[in-house]
C-alpha cells in the first residue's frame, strides 16, 4: 500500500514538474510581450530553437537563449561586468529585464528583455523580427524554423505540444520493418534516407507532428511529396504519395492526425510517373543542428507513434 501511495505521489510530482517549466517559460514569455508589444510566440519560438540545437539540453532550464558575450557585453568588454550601463558604453545588447540592476546573460528575464530590444531595433512587424532573425543568425533555415514555429504556437495558444500520431492510417493494412540505410540503386549509389511503409493505393497519409508544410510538389525520387517541419528542428519528408488532400498548401499548420494525401507509388522519373515500385510511404526524418542537417532513423519513432495511434483507436 505504502509503495502505491509513493508511487503516485511520484509520478504526480514529476507530472507537475513538467507542467511548471511549460507555466513559468509562457509566464516569462507573457511578461515580455507586455514591455516590447512583441507577440509572445516569438520569444517561445527562439527559446524552443536554441534548445533543440544544443546537443545535452537542460529540458527544466527555464530559458534557453545563449546571447554570444560579445553581442551580450559589446567588443572589447572584456572585463564582463553585469552592469547595464557599461554594457551600454561598450555597445553590449545585454538588457537588464528583472529590475535587479545587472545585465545577466545567465537570467531568464535579462535574456528575454535583451532578446525582445535587440529585435525593437528593427520593429515590430512579422518582417522586421525576420530581418532581426536573420541578422542574430545569419541563416535563412534558422530563421524559417523560428518562424514556423512561431505560427504553431500562435495558432494553439500553447508551447507544451505532444501529441503525435502515426503517417498511415492505422485502420488499414500496412507494413513497414527498418530499412534506414539500406542500399539504393536508382539514381546512382545513394543511402536509403527513411523507412518505407508499405499500404495500398488510396490509404490516407498524416502528419505525425506539430508543424508547417514546409515543401510540396515533384521530386525526381519521391515523386509528389511533402516536408513539413515540425517544433523540434525536425523536418519529416513524405514521398511516393498519390496526390495531396485538397487543402493542403505551402505555409499550412498541421497537427497529429491531419490527413495530407494518400499512399501512392509516384516517383523515379519525370513529373508523373507511377507504378516502378509497390506503393508504399517512404517517411524520412532530417535533424537541423543550427549549421548542418542529417538524416537519422525514424524506425524506433515510427514504433512509438503507432502505440500512441492504437492507444487512440
Ligand atoms: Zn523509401
């Protein structure tokens, strides 16, 4: 009896610990909103993209943002000392946001406030926060990363997103085993980048995440395909599909479950051409790090994602 009871009161206090980042993070986020006018979502978008690029991430760490020292302090401030005013005299961005006096690069609060001045400096439109993004990264993906998923928490209102699903319908027949780096021939040597999943003609096609289609049209290999990239700095690629559902479009939120298209067995030729395999979902996952994207395995994703879809049954 005793272990049911610490068991529970375990779980409950992990589960309320999770809940309270997601609270305090949206409460911070709210917070500088209220003194830049700019949209909360941004400040949620950039900290959630510079979580998903570090490689040991901190999940319980409030605000991820790592302002560089020398964009924080100004160059040639060597001496890094926390107060504002030299800061400033050195033409440091570091902000002081907490009311304590000191620019701290380490404080949820300075961060945010430094982040949402840096961005001032150019506006406040959805055109000027990408022209500040670009010019803090230097990187177009970067920058379209932040901004999709910016647009996914707007649309939701909420930055804890995570429910998933599974790519084919579940209540058809299909089948799928690991095959992520197995040999191809087509199109000179290359290395299989996905799993396929085998299903019949017509078997509707999901996303399995919260994102932005990112990607749509012809590909000499996938035939009719979708990328959508998702909140986590992943992009999910889609090929061989019969065609796409109707009002599927570039720059559309998805969510769990939302039908794309179909299975179908397009590709391996020039626009048009069907039939050179059996149809099949071929489902590719590609991490952005901040400066490179790779493919890795969606094998033991794709095997979470089909217990979440039968739990949901
Ligand atoms: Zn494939």
């Amino acid at each position: 009896m005793l272990f049911i009871v610490l068991f529970v009161l375990l779980i409950n206090s992990s589960v309320n610990a999770e809940e309270s980042v997601y609270d305090e993070r949206m409460a911070l986020f709210k917070k500088t909103e209220a003194l830049t006018q700019i949209p909360w979502y941004y400040f949620a978008a950039i900290d959630n993209y510079e979580r998903n690029i570090k490689k040991n991430a901190d999940d319980e760490k409030v605000v991820s943002i790592d302002v560089p020292p020398e964009l924080w302090f100004g160059l040639g401030n060597s001496s890094m000392i926390h107060d504002e005013r030299l800061i400033m005299f050195f033409n440091g961005k570091g902000k002081d946001g907490n009311g304590d006096g000191k620019a701290d690069p380490e404080n949820p609060e300075d961060i945010l406030q430094t982040i949402g001045n840096y961005i001032l400096e150019y506006g406040q439109t959805k055109d000027d926060i990408k022209i500040a993004l670009w010019n803090y990264y230097n990187r177009d993906l970067s920058v379209q990363t932040i901004m999709n998923t910016a647009k996914v928490f707007q649309t939701f209102q909420d930055i804890n997103l995570t429910d998933r699903d599974f790519p084919v319908s579940i209540s058809h027949n299909y089948s799928y085993r690991s095959t992520w780096g197995d040999r191809r021939g087509f199109g000179g040597l290359r290395i299989h980048e996905g799993t396929d999943i085998f299903a019949g003609y017509g078997t509707p096609v999901k996303s399995t995440t919260y994102g932005v289609i990112e990607m749509m049209g012809w590909n000499l290999y996938g035939g009719w395909r979708i990328g959508i990239r998702d909140i986590y700095n992943i992009y999910h690629y889609y090929g061989h599909m019969n065609g796409y559902d109707d009002d599927i479009k570039v720059g559309q939120v998805v969510k769990p479950g939302d039908v794309l298209g179909s299975v179908g067995s397009t590709g391996y030729g020039p626009p048009g051409t069907s039939g050179k395999f059996p149809p099949h979902l071929h489902y590719g996952m590609y991490k952005d790090n901040g400066t490179s994207e790779w493919s890795f395995d969606p094998y033991p994703y794709l095997k979470k994602w089909e217990r979440i879809a039968k739990q949901k049954d």
